[in-house]
C-alpha cells in the first residue's frame, strides 16, 4: 500500500530534510517526495510543520544569498492551503523540554516533535533514524523507505 493512500484524510508533520529534498529536487528521494506532494496538493491529507523548520530551511539560502531559494521555501511554507505551519508556544516548549529529559534528543528535533504531537499530527515524516525511538507519533523515515 502507497504513503498516499496511508496519509489519506491525515495528517503529516514534515521535518525540515523532506523539504529541503523536494524544493531542491533531490532525486534520491523524488519518486517517493513527488507522489507525496502531488498527494497533498490533491488535498488527500494535510502537511504541518514548525516555524523552526522555516528557520532551519533559509539559513543556507540566505548564506550564499539564493534569493530565489529564499522566496520558494517562504512561498512553500507560509503561503499553501495544504500545509500548516504552527508558531513555538509555551505548552510546545514545555513538551520540547520533557521529550529532551527522557530522550536525549537534540533541542530541534524534541522541539519538531512537540509541534507534531500537539498539532495533532498523525505522522511525522524525517530522514533522522535516531527519532524512531519516539513512540508518541509515527515516525517515517524516508531511507527506510527505500530499502
């Protein structure tokens, strides 16, 4: 069975590798990131993210001053229908801190995951295989995807 038709009328929290490997077409991951996509923008199920994930995204465009890049990944997050986008709350930061206590990972990624389980997100798409030790969410990682 396709990711589509698993995502259908869910909800996908999008951690920043994903992004980065569809805008910049990645073509390791673009048969799997181009059907999710399509999918999405079909409006069979709905993307979230951080605004961590926006911060993260434009450190490197805005580096080497790619202001094409900067204006896509900016258009992509904080202009779709079919992708929310959840600012860092106090109750967000509070589960940051708990996830970290309990699992050591880095600030970032308990932060990505607090925004996925208190966006309400059904999934939690990454490429960091050291977050499937999470268990509040589903994590799907996009090399196991592979194999």
């Amino acid at each position: 069975m396709g990711l589509v038709k698993i995502f259908q009328d869910k909800t996908v929290f999008l951690d920043t590798a994903p992004l980065i490997y569809y805008i910049e077409a990645n073509k390791k991951y673009s048969n799997i990131l181009d059907k999710l996509f399509a999918g999405n923008e079909q409006k069979k199920f709905q993307f979230s993210t951080s605004v961590l994930t926006l911060m993260e995204l434009l450190v490197h465009p805005i580096r080497k001053k790619e202001t094409k890049l900067i204006k896509e990944y900016e258009s992509i997050l904080c202009n779709s229908s079919t992708l929310d986008i959840y600012e860092i709350s106090i109750d967000i930061a509070k589960k940051a801190a708990k996830i970290r206590a309990e699992f050591g990972f880095k600030t970032p990624d308990s932060i990505q995951l607090a925004t996925a389980i208190l966006s309400n997100s059904d999934f939690f798409l990454t490429n960091d295989k050291s977050l499937k030790s999470f268990k509040d969410i589903e994590i799907i990682v996009l090399d196991d995807l592979l194999a």
